[in-house]
C-alpha cells in the first residue's frame, strides 16, 4: 500500500504490487524466527512479554497497516520502543532487530518530515537502554546500534525518494505523450480545416459558377429552339455539376469533423444515380442493415458512388445496373454489375482521373474488407467486402482512412 500523505504516489504497477507482497511475507517469516529464535533465550517473563509485544505490533504494520498516517506513526514508533526496551532488559536479545524493522519502515512508509522525528525518538529510546542497561560494551553497542537504525532509516528513506522520483517521471512522460498527441491533433484539424477553406473557395465556387452558367445555357437554348439531343445533354451536365457541388459540401464536412455520408445514405444516392444519368438501377437488401464504423460506412457509399459512376461512363444512358447489399452477421457484401446499353452511347460529359478504383481498393483494406472489380461478357462487376464491426471499433483506424479520402472526388468521377 503506497503511504499516506507523500507528497507524490509511490508506483502501483503489477510488479510493484508483487515486491510489496514478497516484502511482507518476508517480514513476517523474519519475526516468527526471531521470537523462535529468542524466546527461550530471554531472562524472565518481562522480557518475553517485551518480546511477543514487538512481534505482534510488526505483524500488525505488515498484514494491517493503519490507513491514518498518524496511527502508523506511533504504531512504528511503538514497534522501536518495544525493541529499546527488550534490549535494556535483555542484552543478548533480538530487540535491536524491532528497532531496524521500525527505522526502515518509517523511511520507507513516512513523509520526510515525520519520518525524522520519529526514527530521532527511535534512535534516543535506543541510546536510553544502551546506557540504561550499562556492561563494558557501552561505547560500542551505542555506535553500532544507533548508526544500525541510522542507517536502515536513511537507505529506505532513499528508497522511497527514488520510487517517487520515478512515479514522477513516468507521469511526467504520460502527460508529453498526451500533450504530444493532442498537439498532433491541433496541427491535423487545423490542416484539415485550412483544405477545407481551400476547397470551398477553389472548387466550390467554381461549381457554382458552372451550375449557374449550365442554367443559362439550358434557357438559351429552349429560347433558340436547340437539338433536343444538345438539351439533354445540357441538363445532364447541370444535374452533374449540381451533384459535384453537393458532394464537394459533403468533403468540406469529413475534413472538418462532421458527419461522413454512409449506408443511411446508399438508397438516395442510387435514386440520383437514376435521374442524373439515366440508369435502370435494381437496388435489393438482404438481412438485418446497421450502422458500420464511419470509414466502413463510407467506404460501402463510395462503392455504390464509384460503380454507378462507371456504369454512366462506360455503358452509357439507359443501361441497366443491380445494386445488391447482403448484411450477414460479421461482413456486409456489395455486388453492383451492370450490363452496356446500345441505346445511346456513352456520355463524354462524365470524366474520370483513372484513379477510382485503385483508391476504394485502398479504402476497403484501410477498413479491414476487400475489393474485386472486372469486367464482364457484357459489363462489369463490383464486390466489395466488408467487416461488421461495433461503430466504436472502427474508431481507432479513423485516422488511417483519413489516407484514403484523398481518392475521392467531388464529381464522384470514376476511372
């Protein structure tokens, strides 16, 4: 038990623990051999009485040591006194021994102050019965016996200092990790916070002015009586620009904190999807749907976002495409195929950094699933895999999917 009233707390890690109690169990097999050692040694019923007393009060600061800093005092004080005493009146007795026991247990278990005073009483009960008891030893019993308890009380004392100082540091370098971490933290909200001002002010505005400027071509050309085709394909790229800005609003959130898109969110994007670009899209769900960690649930949007962007690009207005979630009871799984329309061609309005698929694969090992995407005879299939971890769980990998973010993009663009 660390003491009461130090002016720092003295270590409680497993070790320190299991020190403590190989110490007491050593305290207490040192006093039973002491009094089998003594007691049938001693010169009358007085000294056995001394003897058992000092025992019994060792016994009691070992298995049952006082809580108030003062009882324990004057119970060590009790345990040195009790050892002067039997060494007064028996002079080839063990009482010497008490008088050590008190002395290192006071340096040990006392503040500075307090131990001084005490283990001073100790060290003058002891100098009384040397001197009381008298004999041809006198000098000699004084320097060893007081320079003994002088000792012990001092080498324990230093003890104490040092486990102290050593708390001290431990708790000292705790805090600098926190604070490290936490200036850390400052440093990457406020990076994020500064990506998001540029963000807004760069991309953002500009989109604005696109989606505005698509508005006035949509009216100019219904006033000039444009090719039905041009018209279209003018709404189709204002519905573009107005879904890039909704999108570029939604990263400007994730960069400052705030609540990511996830599969709350899947059945309104698949029916954006379906007006944007004209797709057929078959969305089903199988099993019991829940909240995943922010980047799992993230990711699975990103998928759906990735592949119905894909399919807009490479199969064209009219294709048909199946959005399939599967919730089991550890992973969720996401299959989207699509098949290529010979309707109409593909749009060339809807660009593509060549990028997408390589950054949901990362996004998907980032959150401990897998991804697999190819073509087929007559379109192409996206699986992705993933974990259904406690939202709490996810936590800890936050900041690593924060990586991935970089692959998103504000138009959803696909490769």
């Amino acid at each position: 038990m660390p003491g009461r009233g130090a002016p720092a707390p003295v270590a409680t890690s497993i070790d320190d623990r299991r020190w403590r109690r190989g110490v007491r169990a050593l305290g207490v097999v040192a006093a039973a051999a002491t009094v089998g050692a003594t007691v049938q040694d001693l010169p009358g019923s007085t000294a056995t009485a001394l003897l058992l007393a000092a025992a019994a009060l060792w016994l009691v600061e070992l298995l049952a040591t006082p809580r108030d800093i003062r009882f324990e005092a004057a119970l060590l004080v009790l345990v040195g006194l009790a050892g002067a005493a039997l060494n007064a009146v028996a002079a080839d007795s063990a009482g010497f021994l008490f008088a050590y026991f008190a002395a290192a247990a006071i340096g040990l278990r006392l503040p500075t102050r307090i131990a001084v005073i005490t283990i001073g009483t100790v060290v003058a009960a002891m100098a009384i019965a040397i001197v009381a008891r008298g004999g041809g030893h006198t000098a000699s019993s004084l320097a060893a016996d007081l320079l003994g308890v002088a000792f012990a009380g001092s080498v324990a004392a230093a003890t104490r200092s040092a486990r102290q100082a050593h708390a001290r540091s431990a708790a000292l370098v705790a805090a600098l990790e926190e604070s490290r971490a936490a200036q850390a933290e400052t440093a990457a909200l406020a990076e994020r916070a500064r990506l998001a001002r540029e963000i807004h002010d760069i991309l953002a505005h500009s989109l604005s002015g696109q989606v505005m400027s698509l508005e006035a071509a949509s009216l100019l050309a219904q006033r000039t009586g444009a090719d039905e085709r041009v018209r279209v394909q003018i709404d189709r790229a204002h519905q573009l620009a107005r879904a890039g800005l909704v999108e570029t609003r939604q990263a400007i959130h994730a960069l400052r904190g705030q609540e990511l898109p996830g599969t709350r969110r899947i059945a309104e994007l698949v029916s954006e999807a379906s007006r944007t670009h004209g797709l057929d899209i078959d969305l089903t769900t199988t099993g019991t749907p829940r909240d995943l960690a922010a980047e799992a649930g993230l990711t699975l949007y990103r998928a759906v976002q990735e592949a119905l962007t894909n399919t807009a690009k490479h199969a064209g207005a009219g294709a048909r495409s199946s959005v399939r979630i599967d919730w089991g009871e550890h992973e969720v799984e996401l299959t989207v195929t699509d098949r290529r329309s010979t309707a109409e061609p593909a749009p060339v309005g809807v660009p593509g950094s060549g990028y997408g698929l390589t950054g949901l694969r990362e996004r998907a090992e980032l959150a401990g699933g897998r991804l697999d995407a190819h073509p087929t005879a007559d379109g192409f299939v996206l699986h992705l895999t993933l974990p259904c971890t406690d939202t709490a769980a996810g936590a800890d990998r936050a900041h690593g999917a924060d990586r991935a973010h970089g692959a998103d993009r504000a138009d959803g663009a696909a490769s």
